[in-house]
C-alpha cells in the first residue's frame, strides 16, 4: 500500500500542473469587479396607488304619500281606542264623538287625502242587519267629520258587517274589538 501513495500524489501534481499550464493563473481565481463607466440608475419602486372605491349608494328611500301618513297617525289613534255607539245603534257616544275630534284634526293635515270609512259588526245577529247597521254607524261617522270641516268628497262610507272579522267572534272581547270603524285610503269623489 505504500507504493500507491507516492504515485497518487504525482499524479495529483500532474493534474494540477497541467491546469495551471493550460488554463493559466486566472483560471484558479476569480476576475475583480469591473466598475461601469456610466451606472445605470434603476429609479426607485412607485407606490401603487390604490383609489377607494366609492360606497354603493343606499337603495333610494319611496316616497310616502301624505294620505299613508295621515293613515299611520288614525290607525295608531285607533289602537286600543273604540269608537263608541249605542248598542244596536248608529247613535255616536261622547266618547266616540272624542275620538272622531281627533281624527278630523288629523284630516284637516291634508285636506286632499280620501278614505274609504269602514263599519264593521261582530256576527251576532243576521248576516243584512249586522251589514245595515255597519253600514249606518260608516255613515254616522263620516256626517260628524263633516260637521267638523271634513269636506264630504274625501269620505266615503262602507258597510261590511262581519264579513271581515280581526279576531274569533267566540268571546265577548273578540267580539267588541269586531266592532269597529277602520279608515281605509281611498279616492277623492267616492261619496255614495
């Protein structure tokens, strides 16, 4: 094995001599920079300028009529309140008179909005006379709006008897909140 060692390392020598003859010096170490005459000037990164986009507009707001208005206010007046009559009567009440002050206070807001006056029963009693008299006590209440500066072709009077109940006509309270007035929007001119 010592033979071999000699002859490896001449052999290392060869090689590397061989390298340097053919190749050169410059073929072991690495060139130096060269320095460009003119940098090149890379100019700096822009900012990306992002625009916000603009909010989507909220969806546009409808209108509300005045006669919706003057509807809201009767119908919150009216809950819980009952527009009293005589039993069997179309014969107002003084507390059924109260209420219909306020209501015309209310119309007088805007004196272009109609209603339709609905007089509703509950259904004791016939199918025509619960209609006739639901129909009276409509009529009872539009000629006191008159009488309070209501002009008579924004009202007009309707008669439905207990064709359509609000709640089960089984109880005596259910039964009294079937009787009622309701203001419906309607059309100037509807008077019959």
């Amino acid at each position: 094995m010592q033979g071999k060692d000699p002859f490896l390392a001449l052999l290392g020598l060869f090689i590397l001599g061989t390298v340097f003859f053919f190749c050169g010096e410059s073929s072991v170490t690495s060139p130096p920079p060269v320095a460009l005459e003119k940098p090149v000037e890379i100019p700096p990164p822009t900012p990306k300028i992002v625009e916000p986009r603009p909010s989507p507009a909220p969806p546009p707001v409808p209108p509300v009529s005045a006669p919706a208005v003057l509807k809201k206010k009767i119908d919150e007046l009216l809950m819980g309140t009952t527009i009293m009559f005589r039993i069997n009567s179309a014969t107002l009440l003084p507390e059924g008179r109260a209420v219909l002050n306020s209501v015309a206070a209310i119309l007088h807001e805007d004196p272009t909005a109609a209603f339709e006056v609905g007089g509703h029963t509950d259904n004791v009693g016939s199918e025509h006379a619960n209609r006739v008299l639901s129909e009276q006590r409509a009529k009872a209440v539009v000629e006191y709006l008159i009488s309070k500066g209501i002009v008579a072709d924004r009202l007009t009077p309707k008669g439905y008897g207990a064709s359509r109940p609000i709640t089960e006509n089984s109880t005596d309270e259910g039964r009294q909140q079937n009787r009622r007035i309701e203001f419906s929007i309607g059309t100037t001119g509807e008077q019959s």
